[in-house]
C-alpha cells in the first residue's frame, strides 16, 4: 500500500536579491532586483531540495529575484504567475538603505521595533497583505491534487503566518524568512496550518525533535537500535571519505540515519510515510534521503544519499555484516519475480556505491 497524500504547500522565500551596493535596502513589490550570485547559490540548494518531489503547481510572482529562484527550482516544469502573492508595499521606504531610513524615520523606525504591525508612511498593512496572500493561496489551492510550491517574498509570507498563527505584533517575536528559506502550511479540509517556519536545506531535526518523532510515530526499541547503528556507520563511512577529499553533511547524515526507519512499524511505503512527515516539518533534505534509502537509482557523484544507503545495509537489525551476508539472509524472502529482481537492483547498487569508495583510497569493509 502507498503512502497516504498529504497536500502541502511549500511557501520558499526567493533567493538574494542583487542590490545597487552591500548596503541592506528595503524591498518591497517596487523594487524588481535580479538574483545575486548567492541568491543563485541559495536557489540551486533549493532546486537540489525539490528534484524528484511531484508538484502539482509551481507558482511564482511576478518579480525577477521570485521568478528566477522559481526557474532553478522548477528545471524546466512550468511556471505560473499567482496574483496576489507579491512583496508587500513597504511606502515611502521602498528601495531605500536601512540607514537612511533609520536616519529618516527615526521614530516609526523605533516603534516598529515595538509593535511590527506598524506601517511605513504610505505602505500596505499587514492584514491587507494578509488577506491576498491567503486569497491568492486558496485559489492555488482549490482543485490541486498533490503538492503545491509558490516563490514569493518575505514581507507577505510574514503576513500571512501572522493571520494563520494569530500572533501579537507587540509581544510574538516577528518571524524570519531567510533568503531561500522554506514554510510549509498543511491543507485539510479548507484549512491552512503552518507545520513549519522560515527552514533553510541545511536545517534537520535536533535531538528533541528527533524523540518526539519516534514517540508520535511509536517506532519500537529494535528499530532505534537500528537506527542508531546505521548512524554510526554512516558517520563512520563519512569520516574515511573526508580523509580522501570528499565532503558530506555530518548532520544531514545523522537526522536521516536517527530516522531512516521512523515509520517502520507501519509496514510497506515506511520511507514514504516518513519523508512525507519530515517534509511537513520543513526538513526537504533529510526527507530525500529518506526516501531514497529503499531506493536504488542514484548519480554518479558520491552523496549523502549514497553513503545512507550502503550503511543500512551493512547492518541487519544492530548487527554490523557484510553485504554478502546481509543480502544472503534477506534473499529467501523474496518470493515472486518481482521482489527477486528489486533484490538484485538493491545488492548492484550497494555493490556500485561500495566500489566508490574504495576508488577514494578509502578501505570497504
């Protein structure tokens, strides 16, 4: 049985706009700046986090540091302009230096430190902007199947999160939306709920949140135990590749290892069901390479995804083996052709991926 849909929409802040000079500018739906090279750079992290999830909609403004993010990330899927979804109206501060406004606005710059609800002289309130970006939501939303993901802007995305989580601008910290950040709201039944807030790709599940996870989805004792042997084969096989020059994520490797197997209790389509619960969190990166620990097409270069993949199956159970024995004991449960085949794909790619690295200079097991 596949894994339930579960209908997010994916709200990702654009990459870094490339401004006049390094100064910080005040941005709003006037100011049409291009990507910056790390606004590229922050794109191109954000596209790696969205290659193979299906989407139903990939929607965008119409400004060009929006629209080039929402390039990047679609590779070549189409786009939509979604009215209604442009940056806020920031008034008489827009595309202007913070500190000249600052130098300017002294007063209103100081009570927006107060109370962030506060307007710039002749801007848009923030329940405007609100109200058409939930609008503009909704109407993506109303027909959409799967998985929606609209590149808009800070300033309404804040908006937003602020009419959906009923916060107070005077006592609720105002919530940041980094450059190339990702929010995520959750649709059920015409409601929208926020399940994550301003993620970057590089973000994963601390310690805490990873034992909430395994406590809401009861994963057994036996299976932590598995986890957290993968884990340390896993971190084990990434030290030998840095000796040799290659570089991977120690806490990207870490949160998916803790968590390859969260929902292993659930039987077939576990992978799936776990992605689809790390994804709700925000957590894109950890989700793919959870999902591809059942899988076994993978690029040529060495990843995160890889060295996961081979560490899984260098255990069975809490027991270290080889690959031979670990595929040797699992081969009599393979009964129709079909599974003796996605047998064999699985032993070929662990086979691949070990050869890899040993062309490293790095020792197999």
């Amino acid at each position: 049985m596949s894994a339930p849909a579960i209908k997010y929409i994916f709200l990702v802040r654009h990459g870094k706009p490339q401004t006049p000079d390094e100064r910080s500018y005040c941005l709003g739906g006037g100011s049409d700046y291009p990507l910056a090279p790390l606004g590229v750079k922050q794109a191109r992290a954000l596209a790696r986090c969205f290659a193979g999830l299906e989407l139903d909609g990939i929607y965008s403004s119409r400004l060009k540091r929006a629209w080039e993010t929402a390039a990047m990330i679609a590779a070549g899927r189409e786009i939509e302009t979604l009215e209604g979804i442009e940056e806020i109206s920031v008034g008489a501060w827009e595309n202007k230096p913070f500190e000249v406004i600052k130098a300017n606005y002294a007063d209103i710059y100081a009570a927006r430190g107060l109370d962030w609800s506060i307007t710039p002289p002749g801007g848009e309130t923030l329940a405007g902007a609100a109200a058409r970006m939930e609008a503009a939501v909704r109407r993506a939303v109303l027909g959409a199947g799967g998985n929606l993901l609209i590149v808009t802007h800070d300033g309404v995305i804040r908006a937003l999160l602020w009419k959906l989580m009923r916060l107070d601008t005077r006592k609720d910290a105002m919530i940041r939306q980094p450059y190339g950040s990702v929010t995520v709201l959750e649709c059920a039944a015409g409601k929208l709920t926020v399940t994550a807030a301003g993620k970057l790709p590089e973000d994963t599940p601390r310690d805490e949140e990873i034992e909430e996870l395994w406590h809401i989805c009861a994963t057994p004792p036996e299976v932590r135990d598995h986890c957290a042997a993968v884990c340390e084969e896993a971190l084990a096989l990434r030290e030998r590749l840095l000796s040799g020059g290659t570089v991977l994520s120690h806490e990207l490797l870490r949160a998916a290892s803790l968590l390859h197997d969260l929902c292993r209790a659930g039987g077939r389509g576990h992978a799936a069901r776990a992605a689809a619960i790390l994804r709700g969190r925000g957590y894109l990166r950890t989700a793919q390479l959870i999902e591809a620990h059942h899988s076994c097409a993978f690029g040529e270069a060495l990843d995160e995804e890889q060295v996961l993949f081979l560490a899984d199956k260098y255990l069975d159970g809490a027991e270290r083996v080889t690959l031979a024995e670990r595929f040797g004991r699992s081969a009599g449960k393979c009964r129709t052709p079909e599974a003796k085949a996605k047998h064999a794909a699985l032993l070929a790619a662990a086979l691949q991926i070990q050869e890899k690295i040993v062309n490293r200079g790095c020792a197999a097991r």
